[in-house]
C-alpha cells in the first residue's frame, strides 16, 4: 500500500516530467539540423517512455491506496493521462513530419493545455459541489437531530399523559365502587 509521501513523490515527479516534455517539444522546433532534430526527437521519445512507466506505476499505487488518500490524487493521474497522450502525438507527427510540422505541434500543445485547464475546471466544480453537498447534509443532520429530540421530548410527554389517565382511571374506578357500595346498602 502506497503512503502519502510516496504518492506525493510520484505526484511531483510525473509532473515535473511532463513539463520537460512539453518544453523539449516546444524546443523541438528550433533544432535547425535534421540531425538535431532527430537526436532531440529520440530524445524526447525515450523521456516519454519513462514517464508512462511512471504514470503507471503511479495509477497502480493509487489502485492499491486508501480511497481516503488516492482521491485526491485521482483527477491529477487522469490530467497526466491526458497530457501524455498529447506529447505521444505530438511526437508521433514530428516523427513523421521530419520536424517540418511546427504549427501542428503548436496547435497540439495548445490543445493539450485547453483540455488540461478545462480538467482542472471541472474538478474544481467538481469539488465546489461536493462541498456544497457536504454542507447540505451536515445541515440535513442537525435538523433530523433536532427533530429527533423533539420526538423523544413528545414521546415522554405522552408517557406522561398515559400514567395520568392511567392514575385518573384508578381513581374513577375507585370512586365508582365507594358511590355503588354507598348506593347498595
């Protein structure tokens, strides 16, 4: 089982390396030599081999973690994903490309940032409704609370109630035989 710190650790490490990544494509461009442009390509290439075994090990830890623990970093893990599967095709087109597609790769990396920031809009709406979730049955709690204790001050009011018609019943009972043996003899 992963601990925080581990998962912290990963957390760090990945995103550090996903950065390198986008700037070694966005460098990529500028490599004038066919030869550079492909060393740096390679590069790139063997980079992002260790940050998708990072990533998966990363999502293997989550798996094996408390859900207490890995949910916070859930919505990161798939941000990751996504961010990786942009570089993997961006790279793919330099690739195949010789290098001659910048405004493609551009564009791939605006892409990949727009998706990136509308995950990290969504989770935190996500979050922002959760919370208001969480206010809204914590509310619902103390109101059923408070609603219970009525109950149980209404229930030992009847109780009440019951041991005095109880008590009056005896003493009708009572009053009933003393006024029939007076009537009677």
């Amino acid at each position: 089982m992963a601990e925080l710190a581990d998962l912290k650790s990963y957390d760090e490490d990945i995103s550090k390396a996903l950065d390198k990544l986008e700037r070694g494509i966005e460098q990529l461009y500028t490599k004038k030599s066919p030869e550079r442009h492909s060393t740096h390509l390679e590069s790139l290439k063997s980079t992002s081999k260790t940050v998708q075994g990072d990533i998966r090990a990363f999502k293997s830890e989550l798996k094996d973690s408390p859900k207490s623990i890995s949910s916070s970093f859930n919505a990161k893990l798939v941000d990751y994903e996504n961010r990786m599967k942009s570089i993997l095709e961006t790279l793919s087109s330099a690739q195949q490309n010789g290098g001659s597609d910048q405004g493609s790769a551009s564009a791939n990396l605006r892409e990949a940032s727009r998706i990136q920031d509308s995950s990290a809009a969504s989770v935190d709406r996500s979050k922002n409704k959760l919370n208001a979730m969480v206010e809204m049955a914590r509310g619902t709690h103390a109101e059923l609370k408070q609603q219970g204790n009525t109950i149980e001050r209404q229930n030992h009011s009847l109780d009440d109630v019951n041991d005095d018609i109880k008590a009056s019943n005896k003493q009708i009972t009572s009053i009933q035989r003393s006024s029939s043996s007076c009537c009677i003899s």
